[in-house]
C-alpha cells in the first residue's frame, strides 16, 4: 500500500513543517493547528515522512536535556532553598532515587533475614 502526501498537505514546506513540529515538541495537533491543516492530514503526512516526528522529539529530548542541567546547577547553588528544591525534585523523579527507596514507587525495603523455602516434590 501506498501513502500519498495529503492534498491539504501537499502545499506545505517540509522545513515549516518540522520547524513548527520542534516549537511544539512533536505535538501534531498544535502544529496542524497552526499551519491550518487537518489534524488527521497531519498525521497521515507524518507516517510517510516519520524524519519530521523523529527530529522534533529530538529537539524534546534536547530540551529535556538542559532542563535537566539546570537542575543539577541548582544543587551547586550557594541559595539554600534552590538547592533544597532540586535535590527534592531529583529525589522525586530519579529512578535511581526509588530504587534508593526515596519518591513515589519507592522499592519495597529489602529483608535483611533470610526466609525459609519448602521444596516438595511431586511424583508423576
């Protein structure tokens, strides 16, 4: 089966296209809203160039990246309650911190003691 380009798509540039789905961080309904194109168009246009999605979350990803960073400049921050706040959030969010046992879906606390273990076997 072949895809064909929308025809209320077929005027766009390509470059509009992934500069307005970047702005919008991969978000195909804001973007289709803004360029005045049907959503479902849109969508349809984005399975045949997938590179137009793939490169907006990329530029997500990137901005996750320095928010990120950010973050992690608060804790060096000389203002207490900066500090406070990013290691709370790093605390809250971090997956390594649930396994730590800090955050929401903590890891359940580990036995220090062994339990017993009862094998039965059963005869065919």
């Amino acid at each position: 089966m072949t895809l064909k380009v929308p025809p209320s798509c077929a005027h766009l540039d390509p470059a509009e296209i992934y500069d307005e789905l970047v702005r919008t961080g991969g978000n195909v309904s804001e973007t289709a809203r803004t360029l005045r194109v049907p959503v479902i168009d849109l969508r349809r246009l984005t399975r045949i160039a997938p590179s137009l999605i793939e490169a907006a979350l990329e530029a997500e990803e990137q901005a996750l990246d320095e928010a990120e960073a950010v973050v992690r400049q608060a804790l060096k921050s000389a203002d207490w309650s900066r500090k406070l706040a990013a290691a709370g959030h790093i605390l809250r969010t971090s997956p390594a911190a649930r396994r730590r046992g800090f955050g929401s879906g903590a890891a359940p606390e580990v036995q220090d003691e062994p339990r017993g273990v009862t094998l039965k076997w059963i005869e065919p």
